[in-house]
C-alpha cells in the first residue's frame, strides 16, 4: 500500500518537469504528506494538464457519507476496473499523483521500521491515481486514491504491496481525456515496468503525521 510520501520539490521544478504552463495555487512542499490531506494531482480537462490539489482519500460520488475516505486511500489495480468504486473512474478520471518518495514500513522481530524509497534514476515522479466530485446539499468534495499493485522484486523485503509509479513516457497517456474502457486502463497498468528503487531508514519520528519537517528523511543514525 501506500500512505505516506514527500514532495519537496520546488514548484518551477515540478513546471518544468510535468510541461505545466500555469503556476500551482498555493503550493507548499511536503516532508510528511498523509491521508486526509490535500494533495497535489495533475489532470486533463480536454483542453490542458491542469495541476490543483484534491483531498486524500477516495470519495466516490454515490458514497453517503465522506469518511468513507479514510477507507480508500488505495485501489487494487487488479480489480479497479470490476469494483463500482473505482470502474467508472478508470475510464474517464485518471489523474497523476505528483511525489518524490514515498515512505514504507518494513516489519521486523520487534518493530515495524519506517524507511523512505526514492527513484534510483529520476528526482520527481507520479503515482497512477483516480479522482472523483462529491456533492452533499452545498459542500463539494474533490478527491483521490493511488493504485497499488503486487511489490516488485526490491520491494518484496519491505512490503507485499507498492504504489504504481507510472514512467515518464507513460504519464501522458495515462491521464489523456478520450474515453478508454475500464479494463484497457487496467491492461494499460499492467504492461507498465517499474523504475528502479533505492530506500533507507528512517527515524520514527515520521509516523506522525502532525511531523512535516526535515527530521522525517533524515538517516537513522
């Protein structure tokens, strides 16, 4: 799964590196980024990539209730594209979850130990995401969830479960607006290869969430 990152990156760098023409509302970069929080997202409208900042944890459109966000800060890609949460998404609101690391705890005999994992080759990168509006009488909600899949040979030893990092050539045609069947997205995500990975420990400092400053990437000594 995945539910903590980073994105540290200052804001003309994520411009230049996404090909965004107009400036970020807002931004503010992110030592400890948690569910529940805004987040920054990159979507198409039919005309332009357009980035804004959607809260997360999915909120579908049907759901009665918005804590049911908490619940659904992930999505199987092996099943998106058959869940009535997720299906309808993966046609037509796909969108890129920007980031530069993301944290994962590793089990052990007596502790679980938090390390953060980056991109051996790459600063910036972003997940594969789906987004949805919520309306409930006059409060509107804009809302995401990363997908995840089975952990690749690096990260079998941290977690079973990893966030899909899309690569840069892919990113594009993942959040192009023309309508694509929900099980076309997901043969889309499985052909995809993953970038490879480099992580260390961390202090525990990091499982707060209410903790966002440079002691959350800093080594275990």
């Amino acid at each position: 799964m995945c539910g903590r990152y980073t994105l540290l990156a200052d804001e003309l760098e994520i411009l230049n590196e996404f090909n965004l023409e107009k400036p970020i509302d807002s931004y503010q970069p992110s030592y400890n980024i948690a569910p529940g929080q805004n987040v920054l997202a990159i979507i198409h409208d039919g005309k332009e990539k357009r980035a804004g900042y959607l809260r997360w944890g999915l909120v579908p459109s049907w759901a009665k209730d918005e804590k049911i966000g908490y619940k659904m800060i992930n999505a199987r890609s092996e099943t998106a594209h058959e869940k009535p949460s997720f299906k309808h998404l993966m046609s037509r609101k796909r969108c890129l979850i920007v980031a530069d690391s993301f944290y994962e705890w590793k089990k052990t005999d007596q502790e679980k130990q938090p390390k953060r994992i980056e991109l051996t080759d790459r600063k910036l990168f972003a997940f594969a995401g789906l987004w949805d509006k919520w309306v409930d009488e006059d409060k509107e909600l804009f809302t995401c969830t990363i997908l995840t899949k089975d952990a690749n040979e690096f990260m079998q030893d941290i977690h079973h479960r990893m966030p899909i990092i899309l690569p840069e050539n892919k990113e594009d045609e993942w959040i192009t607006p023309h309508k694509q069947h929900p099980k076309e997205a997901h043969e889309f995500l499985q052909t995809l290869r993953a970038d490879e990975f480099k992580a260390y420990d961390v202090q525990s400092y990091v499982n707060k969430a209410k903790n966002n400053d440079e002691n959350c990437i800093a080594p275990l000594a």
